[in-house]
C-alpha cells in the first residue's frame, strides 16, 4: 500500500500499467489488474483519491436484483415491497437493456448495453462481499428504489452517500492490493507514436516537477467535463482533461454533442439534489404550485428520463412559470414524505439545501433548476475499453479508457441514472481485466523519440510569460467568458444560430487564451498555473462539443435543437466523430451506431 513521494527528477518512471484518474472506473481497473498478477500498477490522480467526483455520486447503481417492488395494485409509482425469494421476478437483464436503449434514444450501442446489464448483478455483489454498506431490506438483502427511466425499481443505493461508499470501499481494496498512487499528480500530455500509446508527462503538483513516465498500457478513467457551463452539478476538478488531451495526441472524440442537463441542481449553485428525491417520491411544482410533468410525461411524472424532465422544466421556465429572483427555477417539493423518510433515505440533500440555500426541505419546498451534469460522450473505446483511432474501429495500440471520459456508448444521447455507476465501475474493471491480458501477453514496453518533457515545459512557461509584445490576457476572464457563452448558446434547448455564435466566441477565446498569463511564477502548488491548463484544456473540448452539435441537425436525447425538433434515423441513426484538424476546426467523421435489429430496431420514445 503506497502514496508515491520523492521521485527524482531526472529519472523516467516506469510501470506496466498506468491509470489516470483515481474514481470508480480507474480504481476498479488498478484493482482487477492487480489480482490478475500485473504487480507493477501506478494511478495518477490531480486529487487525493478520495476527492474522486465518483464520491458525489447520491442515488444509486442499477442492476436488476428483484429485490423489492410496487405493491399491488397501486401503479408504477405506488409504495414498494420486497419480492419473496422464489415468486416470479419483476425485473430482468432484457427489461434494465432496453430501458437503456430507450433512454439513449437508440444511439447506445447494444452490444456493450447488453454486457453491461448481464454483468450488473455480479458487480454489485462483489461491492458486497468487499463490505459496501448498502441500505437493507428488513431480511438483509440490498434495498431498491425508483429511477427516471426505468421501468422497474432497480436503483441499489446506500442512503444518498451510494458513491461515497462504493469510492472508499473500492479505493480501500486498491490499496489492499499494494496498487500505487500518484496523489496530486497531473497529467498533461499523453504520447502517442505511430498509433501506439507509449506514456504520458505528470506535473508532481506539491513540487512543480515535470515526470516523463512509461508504460505498457495507459488507461485514461478522468472523468467529465461538465465545468465548461457556468451552473454545473460538477465538482471544480471536472474541466475534461482526459478528453482534451486525448484529442491532442491525436485521438477523435465520439458524441461530444450530447451533455446530460441534471432537473435537480441547487437553483443559481448547480449542487446536486440527487435524483433519488424524485425516486422516492418527490414532486416538481412551478409557480402556481403545479404538478406540471403531467403535461409532459404523465405516465412517468417526475421520473420520466432525466432529458425530458429538464426540458419540460425550462419550458415552464421559458413561458413565465419559474420561481426565484430571476424566475429560472422550478421547486422539489418533500414535505408530503415525511421527517422520518427524508432523515432515513435522503440525508445528504436534506444537509445540502439547509447549508447552501437554508431551506429545510421537511417543511419548505427547495428552488432547483436544471443544471449541467454528464457526459454522454468522450474518447471512443469498445466494451473491453480499447480506444479506437478511427470509424474501422482501428485500435490505439496500449491506450484504454472507462468511465465518463469515455464514451463506449452505453448511453446513447441521454444516460438513465443510476447507469453512470455501474458504467464507471463494470467497465473499470473490465479495462483491468484487458490491460492485465495484454500486459501478460508480452505488450513491450514501447520507446519514447524526442523530449516530451521539455515541450510540456515550453507549454507551462507560455503561461508565466505570456505572449511577447501582447497586452496580457486574463486566465479568469476566458474561463467565465467561455461558461457564459456555453450556459447561454449550448444548454437545454439548441439552435443554428446560438450555435454559430458559440462557435465565434469560442474560437475568439482561444486567440485571447493565446496571450493568457498568470502572475504566480512559483513551482510549489502553483494552483493559478493548474487553472491555465485547465482553462486551455476546456477550450480545447468546447470547440468540438459545438461543432458537432452544429452539424447534427436533429434532436435526440440530451441534443434538443429547436430548428429541428425531430429525431431524424435516416440521416444521423450514427455516431459523430471529432478528428484534430491543425488551427482549423475539427473533422468530422461518423460510426454506425451497433443495433441489434431484429430485438431492439428503433422506435419513437414515448413516456
């Protein structure tokens, strides 16, 4: 069990495996490596482990256990009971599959949607034998609950801590296993030569030291991007590092357009009011104190998926209907539930919306508004996490991603929650599993030309000494210009134009980020220096977000464009591709979307 310190400068670090990013998927992958025998295992992390954003994570991991459901005769939305061991199960493997392929608006491909539910149960399972505290039934088993989208209750939760635990439970067996980790490491450049992925350069944050580091295999588990919007659910870490230089080592990135808007952020904060509010009843009211998911979804209500929940929110917003000081809000309301339940099933958010709006949601309904939350899509990469350099699905020879950063295509255009768990941590382990049969296969450790260190540290002083004879720009001020354009012109509802716009602006951003400079010329947690490379790392992603979303002309999912309200299969049933393209915006390229069709052909969603 190790925290790494004390590395000299001027020595390449060598390890079989490298992970970066510290959350579920990259501490699941360390882990089931580990226990295939690879010994020699570093994860980088920008954060203490523990501060991975998987630990915000509330309501839940989804797997079909048939433990509990509706009562009899009450409906979907009834209270719940649990199923007596040997009665006919309500829930199934087929049943969660295609829930997730509705949800992703049939652009998640069916072949890794269908490993991914088959394998649910088991991973939930091993969080149990590993000790994860899961929230009981009365006779032991794991408790349920609703969730949007899903037909049946098979959100498997612990309270609303569900990451947290399921994050320290699998960081405490990471260690067990004697994995390294690079805490308060960055990675800032990822080395890819002639298609094959060679290592990466770490910025050691506490000393300012720049590491060349080699390996057999990379795996990127960085998580999302959702920092880009100025109202976000998005812990301040989430800038896309991974997707930004992934990208500029070369690699395309898949469905950018596509950016999940959560219903329950905190009104004007963004924090997350998890879903299971919903999933254990709560109700969603405008200004005259309506119900109004009954003109959108009345079957489903508040758990229609969360897509259309925030849509259906911002038209009650947009039509005059919104609370708040500026009316872009919408209430939860959890009075009806009751002390006890609140205090029993929802903790967390009872503590966030006293601490942070100073409403006690036992007795006054808590102003929400939809707020920037996931990304649907990332590096591209198949069920076994092997990134892909092409639409042939050409592999990047050593280069692995999981988790948010990636987009294996379990989501489609829209993520059901409860799916982003389960995604993070199957295929963490899955990337594990196929990084140790590549390592144990005889993968060579590959060479490294030229000086990549010293290029990263050419980059970094372009921060401190700014552009020769240019009047400095402000690392700051591009960052909030960049979440004002992106929150005004990308957010729930699209169009042509808003789009165009964001695409000038964003390419205005990058020249001035161009003559960006910082003031601290410091090495030793040089956290303006950390805020440059993120900022440049955000206006990288940006640029390819708008651009895809430009081209796609439909609406699918989390992508709504009001100039073109339809899903249109015949001509955009496929996935985007976003090639580097030098100065000039990206290229783009499409996939074909796996489909099984004679199970699963497309059909119009409807809730």
């Amino acid at each position: 069990m190790s925290y790494i310190t004390g590395i000299a400068h001027n020595e390449a670090i060598t390890h079989d495996i490298l992970v970066v990013g510290a959350g579920l998927a990259g501490s699941w992958a360390a882990l089931a490596a580990s226990k295939q025998g690879v010994n020699n295992i570093g994860v980088l992390s920008k954060l203490h482990p523990l501060r991975s954003h998987s630990g915000a994570a509330q309501g839940g991991i989804a797997a079909a256990l048939n433990n509990v459901r509706p009562v009899a005769g009450t409906g979907p939305r009834g209270p719940l009971e649990a199923v007596p061991p040997g009665e006919e199960p309500p829930d199934s493997w087929e049943l969660h599959m295609f829930d997730t392929i509705k949800g992703s608006d049939w652009l998640g491909d069916q072949d890794a949607i269908e490993i991914m539910v088959k394998e649910a149960p088991e991973i939930i399972y091993e969080y149990e034998r590993m000790g994860c505290v899961f929230s009981r039934l009365k006779d032991g088993r794991i408790a349920q609950r609703r969730f949007g989208g899903h037909t049946v209750p098979r959100a498997n939760y612990a309270a609303d801590y569900t990451g947290h635990v399921l994050l320290h439970t699998i960081h405490e067996q990471a260690l067990r296993q004697g994995v390294s980790f690079y805490s308060e490491w960055y990675c800032l450049d990822l080395i890819v030569e002639d298609n094959v992925c060679r290592g990466l350069v770490a910025l050691d944050i506490l000393t300012g030291k720049l590491h060349l580091m080699r390996a057999r295999a990379v795996l990127f588990a960085t998580g999302g991007y959702g920092r880009a919007w100025k109202i976000t659910s998005n812990a301040a870490a989430n800038t896309g590092d991974g997707v930004a230089i992934a990208y500029n080592a070369g690699v395309p990135l898949m469905d950018m357009e596509f950016v999940q808007f959560h219903p329950t952020g905190l009104y004007g904060k963004g924090i997350l009011m998890s879903e299971a509010c919903r999933g254990e009843g709560g109700y969603l009211l405008n200004s005259q104190g309506e119900r109004f998911m009954e003109r959108y979804a009345a079957d489903k209500m508040e758990l229609a998926p969360r897509d259309l929940v925030s849509r259906s929110e911002q038209r009650e917003i947009d039509e005059g209907r919104g609370v708040g000081a500026d009316r872009q809000g919408v209430f939860l309301d959890l009075r009806h539930l009751g002390a006890e339940k609140i205090m029993q099933r929802l903790p967390q958010v009872h503590e966030l919306a006293r601490d942070f709006t100073g409403v006690d949601i036992i007795t006054d309904p808590v102003a929400i508004q939809p707020t920037a939350h996931y990304s649907m899509g990332g590096i591209p990469a198949g069920a076994d996490c092997q990134v892909i350099a092409d639409a042939n699905n050409t592999p990047v020879v050593g280069f692995y991603a999981a988790g948010e950063c990636a987009c294996i295509s379990v989501h489609g255009a829209n993520r059901l929650g409860t799916n982003s768990l389960l995604d993070a941590s199957l295929f963490g382990r899955r990337a594990g599993l196929a990084m140790a049969e590549f390592i144990k296969g005889g993968a060579a450790l590959p060479p490294i030309s030229g000086d990549p260190v010293a290029r990263n540290q050419a980059r970094l002083a372009s921060y401190t000494n700014g552009a020769p004879g240019k009047e400095a720009e402000s690392v700051a001020a591009v960052a909030a210009a960049l979440k004002e354009t992106m929150t005004r012109n990308v957010g729930v509802f699209r169009d042509g134009e808003r789009l165009q716009i964001a695409q000038n602006e964003v390419q205005a951003l990058q020249e001035r980020f161009d003559r960006a400079q910082i003031m601290d010329k410091g090495s030793r947690f040089n956290t303006e220096l950390l805020a440059a490379i993120e900022t440049e790392h955000l206006l990288t992603f940006s640029e390819v977000i708008v651009a895809s979303a430009l081209a796609r002309t439909e609406s699918r999912g989390a992508h709504y464009r009001t100039d073109y309200t339809k899903r249109d299969d015949v001509q955009w049933l496929k996935h985007t591709l976003a090639h580097k393209n030098g100065a000039d915006a990206p290229r783009l390229d499409y996939k074909d979307v796996t489909i099984f069709w004679d199970r699963y052909p497309p059909q119009e969603r409807k809730y």
